[in-house]
C-alpha cells in the first residue's frame, strides 16, 4: 500500500514540474481558472441566497413564536386560548394571536409589517401607555404523528380540526366581537368571513385576534377586543401602520363620530 501511495504521489509531482517547465500550459490554466470561477458565480450566488430565505422566510419567523397544536387538550396552542376565554394575564395583558399556514400569500406579505412594528415599535406608537407589541401564532395546517394528538379513531381530518370542534366558545365570541366592532361597522370586514370564523368552516389566513385587558383598552370589549382578516396596505410601512392602529384600539378601529 505504501508503494501504491509513493508511485500516486510521484505521477502528481512529475505533471506539476511538467506545468512549471512548460510555460505555454500556464496561461491556460489561468485563464480556466478564471472561467471556473465566473461560471460558478450563479451558483454559489443561488445557494446563498437559498440559505437566506431559509432563515428569513414568512414561515420560518411565525414559526419563532408558535403555539403547538400537539398534546391536543393540553397542548400549547389550547392554553393560550383558554387563557384568552378565562381573561387571564398568563400570557400578557395584551398581544396578538395570528392564525397562519404555510404558502399562505396574506401571511407572507403581512410577515414583514408584524416583524418591522415588532423590531421598530417606538416608530409607531408610545410603548410607555400602550404596552410592547407582542404577538403568538398558531399554524393551522400543522402536522403531527399520531402520537402526538388523538384523531379519536378517524372523526378528525388534522389537529386543526379537532382544535376548531373544542373551541366553539373561542369561535364564538371573536365572531361576535368582529361582527360588533368599529372595524366592522367602518366597512372593513366581509360577513362572509365572520361566519366562516364563527363555525370554523372557513377561517381565513393570516386571521388575528387583539386580545386586551389592559388599562389602556378603549374598544368597549375586554379579552378578545379586535379582530382582523388580513392585513391590508400597500407597503410593509402601510401594513404595520393599521397594525398599529388595531393595537391602539384608534383610527378604522374606532367608533365614527
């Protein structure tokens, strides 16, 4: 074997005095040198850039801040909306739950406003009176083992499913609050998509519930006090404006004079 190496490593070295000695074979290698590394330009370029939208793609960012649907009744995700019936400060006294799924294109395009008041929130409102922004999501098409949520022998197609049957009170009542709510009465909800809310046959995605017992509170309905469909705007800035304007209970969020 020591043989077999010494012969291998003898060929290299006689090809590079070959190179040295030739100096015609220089400039070519150079040169294709060169071209290698022009031509794989895109690729490395490609790769890059798919590493970054790993790491900052819609998904991935929801995903920081979610809420599992696993362990069905004592999963993360039941809790927190237990919290929210029982008007409970456990998870603050005021933040947003934002119901996402993957591909969804409202999610994507709303990810950058809620990421931008979130980083930048002093540009937006006064956090002294109405507290720092915060938000929880929960993915309704997460996907769970079998031994992670009971589908009860086939009654229930996927965890969201047997989420939204346990959850009628939680449906309920943020359906009557969208319907009963200055955003409301300003035009800015279909009735379409409060009934789809209302029985969980159609929830839409990104939907986002203001959830607020704070003292700062103005809408007039204390625990769930704001509900959204979307977030409309035509830039991110846009978006996080009426964000905003949904947080501080002000603006499409109050009552018309």
């Amino acid at each position: 074997m020591k043989k077999v190496f010494t012969g291998v490593g003898a060929i290299f070295v006689r090809i590079w005095s070959w190179i040295k000695e030739t100096a015609w074979v220089q400039p070519l290698l150079i040169v294709g040198l060169i071209f290698g590394v022009i031509f794989s330009i895109p690729t490395i370029t490609t790769w890059i850039q798919g590493l970054a939208n790993s790491v900052t793609s819609a998904e991935t960012y929801y995903k920081k801040y979610r809420k599992s649907l696993a362990n069905d009744e004592t999963s993360d995700a039941q809790k927190l909306v237990d919290s929210m019936i029982a008007g409970e400060t456990t998870y603050g006294e005021k933040f947003m739950l934002i119901i996402v799924q993957k591909g969804c294109t409202g999610c994507e395009e709303a990810q950058p406003a809620i990421q931008l008041l979130d980083e930048k929130t002093s540009r937006f409102y006064d956090e002294a009176t109405q507290g720092k922004f915060k938000f929880y999501t929960i993915f309704s098409d997460q996907t769970l083992t079998d031994a992670e949520w009971n589908d009860q022998d086939g009654k229930y197609a996927t965890p969201w499913a047997a989420f939204l049957d346990r959850n009628t009170e939680f449906l309920e009542k943020s359906a009557d609050v969208a319907a009963n709510s200055w955003y409301s009465t300003n035009g800015y909800i279909e009735q379409t998509a409060i009934d789809g809310l209302e029985d969980g046959s159609n929830m839409t995605t990104p939907t986002l519930f203001l959830y607020d017992v704070s003292a700062s509170n103005t809408s007039g309905s204390v625990g769930i006090s704001e509900v959204m469909f979307g977030v409309t705007g035509d830039t991110s800035y846009d978006k996080a404006e009426l964000l905003t304007h949904c947080w501080n209970h002000t603006d499409e969020f109050t009552a018309p004079v």
